[in-house]
C-alpha cells in the first residue's frame, strides 16, 4: 500500500469526517498497539472535541503486552476510554460495546431526563490507513460487512449497521492521515509495514530495528539468529562496519543469504528480518513506549 497523501485527499478526508462526526455520538478510534503515538493523528482531538472518545490499541496479539498496559493507563489518564484489542482473531466484540455504552453514561442519563428511552448510541471508526479498521468493523458487526485489505476502503452512501438494540456503527471509517511531517513517525510506519518498502532502503531500516531491539529486547535478535558475540567480534575486521551492520551480516550469514561471491547479502537478511519482526516471529514487539513521549 502507498501511504503518500496529497493535500486535496487530507482536506477530502477532512470534509469527510466533519461531515460524520455531526452524526455520531462517539469516535472509536483504532490506533496499531505497537506504535500508538505514531499511529494516532493529534487533529482527532480537535475533531472530536465534542465527541465521547474510545480508543481501540488494535493488533495488541503485536505488542509488548506489559508496554500496552502502560498506553493504557496513559490514555486514560487524558481522560479518554481505551481498550486493547485483537481484531483479526480475538473474540472482544462484546466488550467493546459494553465499553461504548459506559464511555457514553452521559448521554444515556441526559436523555433518560428527557425521556428518551432507548436511542440507540452511534459510532464511528477512525484511524490512518492499515491499523485495522475494518477488521475491527467486520468483528464488531459479526460477518463481513467492511472491507478489509491494505488500501483504504470507499464505500458509497452512508450505511449503518445495527450492532444491538443500543448500538449502530457507521460503515464508512473516518480516515486519517499520518503526522509525516515527523522522520520518527514515518520510520515507525515503515517498519510496521505501513509504508511501501519500494522508496525505502531496507537496510538502513532493518539497522534502526536492530538498534532499537538493543536497547529494549536485547536477546531477542541473538536469539532468534543463533548470532554469539565471538562472530560479532569477528565481524569487526571490516573497518566500515558498525554494530548494527554487523548483526545483519551476522543474520545473512547464519542464514545463508549469500551473494555469488559468498559475502553476506545485507539486503535479504534485512527483509527478513523485518520480515520476521512483521508478521511477530521476533516475539510481542513495541516500538513506542509513553515515558518516552
Ligand atoms: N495481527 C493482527 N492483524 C490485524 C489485526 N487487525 C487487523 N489486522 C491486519 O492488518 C491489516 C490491515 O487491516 P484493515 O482492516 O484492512 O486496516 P484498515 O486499512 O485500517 O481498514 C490486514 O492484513 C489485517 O488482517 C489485529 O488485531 N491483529
Ligand atoms: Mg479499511
């Protein structure tokens, strides 16, 4: 997928979510649980300021489930509901509507004064493209009535669908866009697949995770790799190298990705690696933590 937006499309989207968010009593916001900060958009705030909030840390099966705990906590001290959540194969459906229900008290006793009894709330989904906003909409409605994929779904008109005698959800997400303006946002992206890795140089990629996973999860790579610190230490006769160059020689290495002259091809074991780190064969990964933020 192509994560390159153009100002005609963010003011188009824009247009959009104003336009739904006068129909909705609550903005349900799904976010990556690996990178909530990066796959957030601050504008939300300002869109859904009149607006219940929930916010879904989706692929929490990803994440660090210690580190997630934390989100979670961080978020609600800002006064927001949170929930984390599996939307591919978890069974949370229920909970996230009990959720609704009580991040919107409010409203149900406001209109029970008035003697509105039983108005369903209405929902909305929100979130940049590819953190799961379908899934979590085919989930919630029990069959597969969003379209799922790695591109943005349009879908015409506006539809509601009836999740309970207390609940209809709009159909269409609300897309937001990412804060690209921000290096460390886009390389977040990058590295939880979200961008196209055609206009990136992988290697230099595969080194930031590498770097990254030294400081957090510092076994993780050795691990997974077989790599010992005598074959790092060996590796140093290359006067060019540098640490994280030579974990990913390393990895070719052991994993036999070599070019025809029998060097380490860097450049397959760095899509393997994020490969791996990707679909969660390095393990519950979180690349954000909020005391960092
Ligand atoms: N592991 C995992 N994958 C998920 C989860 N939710 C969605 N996905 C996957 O993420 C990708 C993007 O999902 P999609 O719903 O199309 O995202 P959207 O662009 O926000 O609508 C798909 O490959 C989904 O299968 C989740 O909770 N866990
Ligand atoms: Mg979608």
């Amino acid at each position: 997928m192509n994560l390159q937006w153009y100002p005609g499309h963010m003011t188009k989207a824009i247009r959009m979510m104003q336009e739904n968010i006068k129909l909705i009593d609550i903005i349900i916001e799904v976010v990556d649980a690996r990178i909530p900060a990066s796959s957030r958009n601050p504008d939300i705030d300002e869109l859904g300021k009149n607006k219940f909030r929930l916010i879904i840390l989706n692929k929490a099966d990803l994440a660090d489930s210690s580190v997630t705990k934390q989100w979670k906590e961080y978020y609600e001290k800002n006064g927001l509901f949170v929930m984390e959540m599996n939307s591919k194969t978890g069974n949370e459906a229920d909970k996230v509507k009990e959720l609704v229900q009580k991040a919107c008290a409010e409203k149900i006793e406001r209109d029970k004064k008035r003697g509105i009894i039983g108005r369903p709330i209405r929902a909305m989904v929100a979130g940049i493209p590819n953190v799961g906003k379908s899934t979590f909409i085919n989930k919630l409605a029990g069959k597969a009535s969003a379209k799922t994929g790695n591109k943005p779904g349009v879908t015409k008109g506006k539809q509601w669908i009836t999740l309970s005698k207390s609940m209809q959800l709009l159909d269409t997400p609300g897309i937001l866009w990412p804060k690209f303006e921000d290096q460390e946002v886009g390389l977040k992206l990058a590295l939880i697949g979200s961008m196209n890795d055609e206009n990136i140089d992988t290697a230099e990629l595969a080194c930031e995770l590498i770097k990254y996973l030294d400081r957090f999860y510092s076994k993780v790579i050795s691990e997974k790799y077989d790599i010992t610190d005598d074959q790092l230490i060996s590796l140093e006769e290359d006067q060019y190298s540098t640490p994280s160059s030579r974990v990913l020689s390393a990895i070719a290495i052991n994993r036999k990705c070599l070019l025809a002259g029998g060097n380490p091809d860097i450049s397959r074991a760095a899509s393997l690696l994020l490969d791996d780190f990707r679909n969660g064969r390095l393990g519950k990964i979180s690349l954000e933590r909020p005391e960092l933020q």
